[in-house]
C-alpha cells in the first residue's frame, strides 16, 4: 500500500491558496481513481482504493499546515507504513510558479508544513513532489501570500497540478525512480556557436 498525501489547510477559504495545491493534486486523483476522499480517519480525510494495480490511500491532513506531521504520523502507524511508502504533495515558495520537482527525500527548506512532518515521523527518507508556487514579492508578508490566490499564475498553476497528478501517477506505477526521470525537467544551455 501507498499513501498519497496532499498538504493544505481545511476549509473552504483556503481551498484556492498557494497552500492548498497539495489538496488539489488529491482531488485532481480522486475523480480520477473515483475514489472518494471523505473517511475521517487520524485526523485526516482520507480515501481508499486501487491505482493502476497498486492499494493506495489518498490524503488530506486536517491539522492544518503546520501540524501536518501529526497526521501523517498517525496514518503511517494505521497502515503500517515506512515513510518511503508515502509521497507528499506541497507548495514550494522557493520554486517558480507551475514549476514541479520530485526529489526520493531531502530536508524541508522553508516548508513548515514538511518540517513538522520529518519532526513527527524521524524521517526526512520520504519521496516528495514540490509544486512551485512563486515567491512572494518584496511588500508581502510569507504568510499573506501563501494564503492568498495565483491571480496571472492561475494557467501555470492548473498545468502544474495536472503534471504532479500525472507524476504521483508514475509514482504509484513505476516508482520515485521513474517519476524524477520523466518529470524533473532540467534546462539545458544552448551550446556557444
């Protein structure tokens, strides 16, 4: 089994935040899966069900961000999972935005929500998908702008989620080996003529 989990916040007024594109991705793959996210279980919204032959839970932690590590903690004791068995979906200010980078682990930079999750669990060993987010303009506080909407980064920010859907997808399929090789794209410098 693999446990597919997308950080945000719960509640409506977050739905559309920077925050919340982990959120999304896990709806983007429900209605994919038909799989109903809406079981309450370790204080998450969780749903259960087959993906390309593998059993896999989708997650929505209902800690809000900064407890995420809680929940998480508590459904890897659930399922009886290791920490290599789950993928995280977040934000990521330090990426621009639409960007996706899939890394096996590695720490949580400024990611309070992925700091929480290695504080509770002992474990930085877990596969992880970062959808960039943009970073925030010199007049803005961090926390106002990733509680706020994409505004002109809304079409970069739909692409995005697809391709992390797409990407969690190969995850579940083929491994985080394979998810990097076909979706972290590398720019490569054109050669002096």
């Amino acid at each position: 089994m693999l446990a597919i989990i997308g950080l945000g916040n719960p509640g409506a007024n977050y739905d559309k935040t920077r925050h919340n594109v982990g959120f999304r991705v896990i709806d983007l793959m429900s209605r994919r899966y038909g799989i109903a996210v809406s079981k309450n279980r370790s204080r998450a919204l969780v749903g259960e069900g087959l993906a390309g032959g593998q059993r896999i839970a989708l997650v929505k932690p209902q800690t809000y961000m900064n407890l995420s590590g809680e929940s998480v903690q508590d459904l890897l004791r659930w399922y009886k999972l290791t920490p290599q068995q789950m993928l995280i979906l977040s934000d990521d200010i330090d990426l621009p935005a639409g960007a996706v980078r899939i890394r096996p682990h590695g720490g949580a930079g400024t990611h309070n929500g992925l700091r929480n999750i290695i504080q509770m669990t002992g474990s930085d060993r877990f596969p992880r998908i970062r959808i960039g987010v943009g970073a925030p303009p010199p007049q803005w506080d961090l926390k106002d702008w990733v509680l706020s909407g994409f505004g002109e980064d809304q079409p970069l920010i739909d692409q995005a989620l697809r391709t992390a859907a797409d990407a969690a997808d190969c995850f579940i399929t083929g491994g985080i080996d394979l998810a990097m090789n076909r979706f972290n794209k590398r720019d490569h410098a054109k050669p002096a003529v």
